[in-house]
C-alpha cells in the first residue's frame, strides 16, 4: 500500500463509515465491490439507511466492481484526478450495473485529508484515547489481563489497559506486575507499528522494543483492539476559534503595538464562542480567558461562524457591524489597528480555502495524457545527459550549435548532422529572478521561490547558442550576466544521482569556483 | 493574374498507427525534404518561398499554438508562418487566395497530427464541445456522429450491410496505395461482429488512429514550370460551416456539403458532376458518410445512399481508391491526404490503383461535430 497525496486507498474505505450520508443512501440495496491494484480489495453493503464496508478478497456478490489502480483511485476521491477523464481513459473503470454505482457519488461526503499535520505526541494522546472504544470484547473473552505500554521518548508515557470480564479500562501509570509489559524506547516507532509503517517483529529484533510477561497476550493484541486509525476531521468553527486565540499571542506584533496598553476583549456569542481578552503592555501580550470590568475596547460578535469568516477573509468587518451582527464598545480606535497589532490569522492549512461565490466555475482540468516519442536526435540529447554529457549536433554550413539538439539548423534549412560534446561548464549570459513558482509539466511540481532561471553559453558555444537551466537557489545574488565580449560567472552542472534521460538529470548548475 | 493555382509537388509519410520512432518534427521534415529535393524551390525573398501555412491541432501537439515547435523543420524562420488550425482542406482554400490575390506566388503548405500521442482521441473531441451545455453530457466526435448515422441511415435506407461493403472495400482499396495505414484484411461479417461504439457505429466502421505528416507546393500558374513539368490545377474551392450545436440542423440534411460542393462547382465551370468529374475523394471518418457525401456531391441521388451502394456507385464513380479516410489519416488531415491522392491520380501516379483518363477529380473533407463543417476542392490536370 503506498501513499499519495499523503492519503492511501485505506484511508479512504475507514472513513467511509464518517462519511456516510443516509440522505444519499435512501432505497439503495446493493453491494458495491473495490478492486484497487496494489491496496486490496473491499466489499460496500448498502442496505437504505446502513453501510458496511470491509476488506475481503471476495467480491462475488457485487451488483458493480470498481477497477483502478490506488493513485487513480485515491486521486479521484480527493479530486486530484479528474473523474471523467480517468473514467473515459479507463483509468477507473467499472464493472457491471453502472447506474446503481453512480448512487454512491451521493452517499459519501467528501473525503477529506487530515489537515493538521499530526506530531508523534498528537497520534500517542489519539491511539491511548481511542484504546477504549477499539477494545473487541470477542477478542478478548476469557481474558483477565493487565496490558502495560512503557513508550519512551518524546510523546511517550506509560498506560495500562485493565482487561475484565469482556471490559477493558484504561489507567495511566501502571501495576506492580502487569500481565504484559510493552516496553517501546522511542515512541516514534510505537506510532509507526500502529500507523503499519513498521512491524513489531523488527523493533523487537533490533531491540528497540521488549516484551515483558505474557507475550502470547502481546501477540493477541490486534484481536483485543480493533486496528488504529488516525482521525480525520474537517475544521469546524469551534476548532478554528480555538485556533485563532490559540495562536492569537504568537500573532502578536510588537511593533503594531507599540505604547499601547489596552485591553481588549473579544466576546464571541453562538456555538463556538466564548470570551477572551488580550492584554497589552509594554510591548507584551497576553491572553486571557473572560474580561476585566472594563476593557479599553470590546468586539462584540453575535454569531462564532461570522468572526471566523472575517478572520478567513470571507466577509468583512464592516458589514457585520452595520447589519448589527457584531459592535464595538469603548476605543473604536484600537479595533481598526487590530490589523497591525496582530499578523493575519492563517488557517493549519491552505487546503481549507475559502469557497467564493462565482457565477460560473469550470471545475474540469483540461487534461489528456500524453506521451511523445523523441525521435533519433532528441533521443540522443536525453541519453547523453544520462552519461553527464551535453552532446548535441552543429551545423555543416553555418556552424551553429544549438541547444538542445534539434532535427535542423533552422537558419540554414538543412539537417544538422555533426555531433559533438559541448560544456559541460560555461558561463552565464542572462539570469531572471522569478518569484512565483510555475509547476514542471512534466511531474505537476513546483518550486521554491524566488528562483534563477539562466541561460549559460557552455563552453564550445557560440554566439546566441544558450542552453536553459536553473542556478542553485543560495546563489543567484551572486550571479553576473555576460554580454558581447564581457564573460558572465562560470558555472557547472549539478549532476543528480538518478539520471533518466530528462533536463532535470543536471540539478541545476552552481558556481564554478 | 490567371484564376488557377497550380499544385507542384505533394510529399508524405506513410499511414501508421503510431510512429513511435519520430517525433511529428521529424515526420514533416521527412516531407519538406521531399518537396526540396522534388521542386528545388529556394527561400529567396524574391524567387522563393515567403510564406508558409502550416495546419495542425494545439490538442493534439499539447502546446498551445502548436505550430511554435515546428517552424525550424518548415523552413519558416523569418518567413511568414500562418497556421490551419482547422481542417487541411481550408489551407488548400488559404493558400489558393494567397496566390489569386497575389500577395505570394509560391506556398508551402505542411501538415501533420500524430493522433497516437493522447492518450484518448475522443477526449480531445470532448473538447471541441461547449463547456456548459455539451461537454457535460459526454458529446465527442464519435457519439455525436452515431448520432447523424441513425438519422442519415434512415432517411436513405443504408443499412448494416451497406456500412460493411464499405469498410471490406476500404480495406481492400488500401492494399494497392502503399502510403496507407496497414490494417487487416476483414470481411462482412467480421465488420458486422466488430463490438458497438455507439449504435449504429461499430469498431471496423470508424477510422482508427493514425499518425501522419503531409507537404505541398503550390504556386501561381506562370511560375509552375520552375518546379514542377506537370502541374496539377486546383480550379475550384467552396466551403461552408453549418451550426455548432447540433439540435439547431438537420442532421441529415448535407445543406453545408451541398452548398460547398456547389461554390466549388460554380469557381471551376462544373454543370454535372456526374459526367464532368472522373474521381472522387470523399472524407468518410465513418462509414456512413461515403454515401451521404456521395449524396451531398451529387453523385449519389439525394435519399437514395443506400441503393447506391448496391448499384456499384462506388466503383462507377472511382470513389475513395486510396483507401479513404475510413482506412486511417488523423483528424484535421484527411482533406489533405484526399487531395493528394487526387493529386497522384491527375499525374499519373497512383500506382496500382490507377484510374485511367483521370482529367478532373474533387476532394472533399468535413471537420467538427457531425460534419459541422465542409469543404470541396477541384483538381484538373
Ligand atoms: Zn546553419
């Protein structure tokens, strides 16, 4: 199973059962197959207004199998693959009742990617906490066992799970001698065993884990608890104002606050709300929870959901306070520096963006695959690069040698038949700094910016003959061009390791020196 | 200025299913370097070649202005460079008015489509759809041409039949012209078991994809004996565009081929096709539309396509011997390859296939859902 987008196809199956609209689900009856290469093979039972999806290998049964490999799959499910055009290409395809299968586009709501990035801390406190409600009390009749998790390191902390009469019950600490000890050194690997990005077996032979007690019971683990999955949410507006104040201090500028020494206070109403009131002194802020008996200024906001709009950007202040959902008491003054007293408020991620109204949006990606064949003398460019040469071909009349190599020489009209090793160090001619990031064709990529893109007459060239590439990012402050006979700065090429025919075979180039 | 252009010299690559070994620069240069070696023609300011019409599909190359990639291999820098992008028959059409209007006296015309390179012919035709009100009801040249095929079918009572005659006749024709796509051999049957695209159009009736690259020269009248001893004359050109979408016409109608066809005709002096015109080149993507545009010529009684299959209109009237478009020519390209084997016909030079006596020959071809739009040309030796 392998990951994309930082999602894999079993993530999408787990959360189905969160995901789960009974509106969309209204008179189905039928079970739906998944056939994903490389992941597994799941079984969806729709029955009206109940689900259940499993992982089998027999999906005898299915009024529909839905065939695809897990990027296509998963790309289609998080909408980084265009469903009509991997359906059309038969990147996706479906067999049997087509139909009834096109009900489940409306039975799930959208699968959403975990957006908080979670720390080795973050999965520990969710795997313990969620330990209880995964307990499977068939898997665990008859026992009356004490099971120990000592995990070390960041994150860690040591639990013991009571197993009783088909109850489990969760205490931090741990007895005089627990049935079983779990002894993990880092808990970076426990998070990885329970993620499957590890097996235990290995951590346990590299004695970065041990056993103490029992060890059959540790080996029965995965019957007693149902498997971990992280949790996946989507930001409602109570997380996104415990955010908002959560950060409000490190959002603090200093310099927009300078002499001020204000109260203020944020009282937030409706589902979500709460009150806050940050305090301003001496260039310091600090937040505190409720309000003094009389803030210097006070945001009032009927509504939670509309202050968080405004913090995102989706409306502005100003229309909440004329339609009257939002006031301000005490210093008007100080609510319109908050802009300056505090840096933007930016959401955990980007991928929440706000949704604006338009009239009329075309969601279809314009795309159909290509793949091109490069002919004898492109061919013969690209292989050379995998040897850490620059070849390419001169001109029998006029001399030119152009790069990269091409079928003619178009001045003279005729092929140009002479091959020769150019480069590969040379000197810049013109570099352009750019400061946004256009993605590579190629992989969809982008890249860091600000970037210099380059144009490097190679050693052997002549004239207007440059080759295109990019400069190491740390040095294209230190980058002069040349021009006529003045030289620019020497530079090579920065070979990659992996090279497979194509201009990223050469990193970049850097300064020769 | 005399009122016809002179057709010196056509040069191609063979059909082929994908051309895995070339890159579409190296399939035309292959052909401009045919045209050179035939014509000797120079690019001299005054003497040579100023200006270039090339014709090719932004889809297709996946850049945008897809003739960007391909002026070196034409010859065309600094030279002017207009591109078709539209059906290779309109850039006879174009280069003709440059030379009557007599801006230029010599054009180089070059073609190519490597349809082999996307991964989905019908998804680049998806596209050629409104993006609100067809492209989301799945529209693509395929479907859509099932579409007329049921109307058309009807009307002139072609029946399955018929469409397989045509395709085995295709295929056979195709053995004699060595420049086409190699395809199997079929029969009826097999043309009548091949699986359904999209009722009534089967597999064996839709042209397959192809890759192919074309180049012409063509000049004014006092200049074609510089390049070539035989030139062949193109004396007529109509064209006409029916509307895009497709609920506002008659499917079945031919009004755009008609009125092309008749343009066409009035230019070159043509009262009756019928007796005037010794072959014909028509642009069949689907079987069907060989007899629909044998009806829309005028060699084919209107409503009656399906009869004149089993006449032996096909044969009487010379029509497709190289093949057709129904064997394999890209999109955009099949109203170059019909003129071109014209071409080969009027001189002499088909081959195999010859058809004696040739004096005058039309080639037409269509583009854009159903046939949206026509075009026809004349050619005389
Ligand atoms: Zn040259």
């Amino acid at each position: 199973m392998t990951e994309y987008w930082g999602v894999k196809a079993e993530d999408i199956f787990n959360t189905m059962k969160d995901r789960f609209r009974v509106e969309g689900a209204k008179g189905v009856d039928a079970v739906f197959g998944y056939d994903i290469e490389g992941a597994g093979k799941w079984k969806l039972t729709v029955k009206n207004d109940s689900m259940e999806v499993e992982k089998t290998d027999d999906l005898s049964g299915c009024v529909t199998i839905m065939k695809a490999n897990e990027e296509n799959f998963i790309g289609v499910n998080i909408g980084k693959v265009d469903a009509t055009n991997a359906f059309m290409s038969g990147k996706v395809k479906l067999e049997g009742d087509m139909g009834t299968f096109g009900k489940t586009t409306k039975m799930f709501k959208k699968y959403v990617p975990a957006k908080k990035v979670m720390g080795t801390g973050d999965y520990i406190q969710d795997m313990f906490s969620t330990l209880v409600a995964r307990f499977q009390p068939q898997g665990a009749s008859g026992l009356d066992v004490s099971i120990t998790y000592n995990i070390g390191g960041e994150g860690g902390g040591v639990w013991t799970a009571y197993i009783k009469d088909g109850k489990c019950e969760l205490k931090t600490g741990q007895p005089d001698k627990p049935t079983t000890k779990l002894n993990v050194n880092e808990a970076k690997d426990w998070v990885d065993v329970m993620l499957g990005k590890t097996d235990p077996f290995s951590l346990l032979s590299a004695g970065r884990a041990s056993i103490e007690g029992k060890t059959e019971i540790a080996l029965k683990l995965g019957e007693i608890f149902a498997k971990y999955a992280p949790k996946i949410k989507e930001f409602t507006t109570k997380d996104y104002i415990l955010d908002m104040f959560g950060t409000l201090v490190q959002r603090f500028q200093p310099k927009g606050a300078a002499d001020l020494d204000a109260t203020i206070t944020y009282d937030i109403g409706g589902e979500g709300g709460g009150k806050w009131t940050a305090y301003i002194k001496d260039g310091k802020c600090e937040l505190k929870e409720g309000q003094p008996e009389k803030p210097t200024t006070k945001l009032c906001v009927n509504e939670a959901k509309d202050w968080v709009d405004v913090m995102l950007g989706k409306t502005d202040p100003f229309s909440l306070l004329s339609a009257g959902r939002a006031s301000i008491e005490g210093q008007t003054a100080i609510a319109l520096k908050l802009g300056e007293i505090f840096s933007k408020y930016i959401p955990p991620s980007s991928g929440g963006e706000a949704e604006k109204e338009e009239l009329l949006v075309l969601k279809k990606t314009i795309s159909v695959n290509q793949r091109f064949a490069t002919g004898p003398i492109m061919g013969r460019f690209l292989n050379a690069l995998k040897e850490k040469k620059i070849f390419t071909n001169k001109c029998p009349k006029c001399g030119r040698v152009h790069l990269p190599a091409r079928e003619v020489c178009a001045e003279c009209r005729i092929p140009a038949t002479e091959w020769l090793e150019v480069g590969p160090k040379g000197q810049v001619r013109y570099m352009e700094y750019v400061y946004f990031s256009s993605p590579d064709p190629l992989t969809g990529e982008t890249r860091e910016t600000p970037y210099g893109m380059l144009n490097i007459l190679l050693d052997g060239c002549i004239g207007n003959d440059t080759f295109a590439h990019l400069v190491r990012r740390d040095q294209i402050n230190l980058i002069k061009n040349g021009r006529n006979d003045v030289a620019g700065t020497r530079v090579r090429p920065v070979w990659n390791e992996k090279r497979v025919g194509s201009i990223f075979d050469i990193k970049y180039f850097e300064i020769d020196e | 200025m005399s009122n016809r252009v002179a057709l010196c010299a056509v040069a191609q690559i063979k059909n082929e299913n994908d051309a895995w070994h070339a890159r579409f620069q190296n399939m035309l240069h292959e052909c401009f370097e045919s045209i050179m070696t035939q014509t000797k023609v120079s690019f001299d300011m005054d003497k040579g070649i100023r200006n270039i019409i090339t014709c090719s599909d932004d889809m297709f190359d996946a850049r945008t202005i897809s003739n960007n990639g391909i002026t070196d291999v034409v010859g065309a820098q600094f030279r002017g460079e207009e591109k078709m992008s539209q059906e290779s028959i309109n850039g006879l059409g174009y280069a003709m008015s440059c030379i009557m209007s007599g801006h230029d006296d010599v054009i180089l015309f070059m073609g190519h489509c490597k349809e082999s390179q996307g991964e989905s012919r019908r998804m680049v035709t998806n596209l050629t759809f409104d993006p609100f009100y067809c492209r989301p009801i799945g529209m693509d040249h395929l479907n859509v041409s099932a579409m007329q095929a049921r109307a058309y079918m009807k009307k002139s009572g072609v029946s399955e039949e018929h469409l397989a005659k045509i395709v085995v006749r295709s295929r056979k024709n195709s053995k004699k012209n060595p420049n086409a796509r190699d395809n199997k051999m079929v029969d009826e049957k097999e043309v009548m078991n091949s699986p359904l695209l999209a009722d009534p159009i089967r597999e064996l009736h839709y042209y397959p994809v192809t890759d192919w690259a074309y180049g012409m020269l063509l000049c004014t009248e006092e200049r074609a004996r510089e390049f070539t001893d035989n030139p062949i004359w193109i004396t007529g050109y109509g064209s006409c565009m029916d509307s895009y979408f497709l609920g506002d016409k008659d499917l079945a109608s031919n009004f755009s081929l008609k009125n092309a066809s008749s343009r066409a005709y009035k230019m070159a002096g043509i009262k009756d096709p019928k007796k005037e015109i010794n072959l014909f080149e028509l642009s069949d993507q689907s079987a069907y539309q060989l007899p629909m545009w044998a009806e829309g010529v005028g060699i084919a009684d209107e409503g009656k396509g399906g009869k004149w299959i089993e006449d032996g209109g096909m044969d009487k009237y010379n029509v497709n011997l190289s093949g057709g478009m129904l064997n394999g020519n890209p999109l955009l390209l099949g109203g170059a390859a019909r003129a071109i084997e014209c071409f080969l016909q009027l001189r002499g030079e088909a081959g195999e296939r010859q058809v004696k006596g040739v004096k005058k020959a039309l080639a037409q071809a269509s583009y854009g859902p159903a046939a949206q739009h026509q075009a026809v040309v004349i050619m005389e030796k």
